[in-house]
C-alpha cells in the first residue's frame, strides 16, 4: 500500500460511496429538465424577503445555483482523490473539468429542456478541486494522527 492512501476497507467504502454519488450525479445532470425548476419559485421568494431585510442584490439566484454547483462536485473531489495514487490525486481537478464539460456537453447535444453551460464547467471543477484539497488534509490527518499510549 502506497504512503497516504486509505486501507483497503477505506478504499472499498471510498469507492462505493462513489458509485453512489455518480449514480445520483448522473440523475440530477441527465434529468430531461432542471431539477431546480421545482424550487425556483420558493428560491425567489426567500431571495425577495432577504433583499427587502438588507441583504446585497449579488446575492442572488445565480449565486446560489452556482454554489449548489460547488457543492455537489465536492464529493467527486473528494472521494476519487481518496482512491487515486498519492502522485496522481492532483489530477482530480483535471478530471472533473473534462467530466463537467462532457456533462454540459450531453445537455445540450441530448435535453432540449436543458442547456450547456460553461459558468457550470467552471464552478463544478473549483467544487471538486475543493474536494480535492480535503482529501489531501483528511489523508495527512489521518497519517500524522500519532496512537494514544497510556
């Protein structure tokens, strides 16, 4: 086992709950509509009451898409660097980049009610680069934790 990678029970819970998460991606991304058209309406009202309480007028919709972007990517980030080797995990961002391109990709060649976006190629790398960085704190926790002794 390579210095930094997760034991083999880690490795094998990373990657289930990697196939999960793609599994649930792929629903959200391929669905033949926004999934966020459901709650753009109660978004907008929310965003409304917190305009008219003080709240800045960037704070907005596309604020809030773009950081659901950001967030849901982190997992990818974060679970595939866990399973690549300690020299290859840099590549993670990389990944995600050409991944999100070809989601975006789909959308437009195959969802009429969809549309690519580049803003979403953007902010889904920068969630999986977040990811990413987790990762490598988590594993360098993980391998300076020193045993307790008594």
């Amino acid at each position: 086992m390579q210095r930094g990678t997760p034991p083999e029970r880690g490795r094998l819970t990373a990657a289930t709950l990697l196939a999960v998460y793609i599994l649930a991606l792929a629903l959200v991304v391929l669905w033949p509509t926004p999934m966020d058209a459901v709650a753009n309406g109660l978004v907008q009202h929310v965003l409304s009451a917190l305009h008219r309480a003080g709240a800045p007028v960037w704070f907005d919709y596309n604020l809030i898409e773009s950081g659901a972007n950001v967030v849901m990517f982190v997992p990818l980030g974060f679970l595939t660097a866990l399973l690549l080797p300690a020299g290859w995990r840099w590549l993670t961002p990389a990944g995600a980049l050409v991944f999100s391109a070809a989601i975006e990709w789909c959308q437009q060649a195959f969802l009429p009610g969809r549309h690519a976006s580049l803003q979403d190629v953007w902010v889904n790398t920068l969630g999986a680069a977040i990811g990413t960085v987790l990762a490598y704190a988590w594993l360098e926790h993980r391998r300076n934790r020193r045993p307790v002794t008594r």
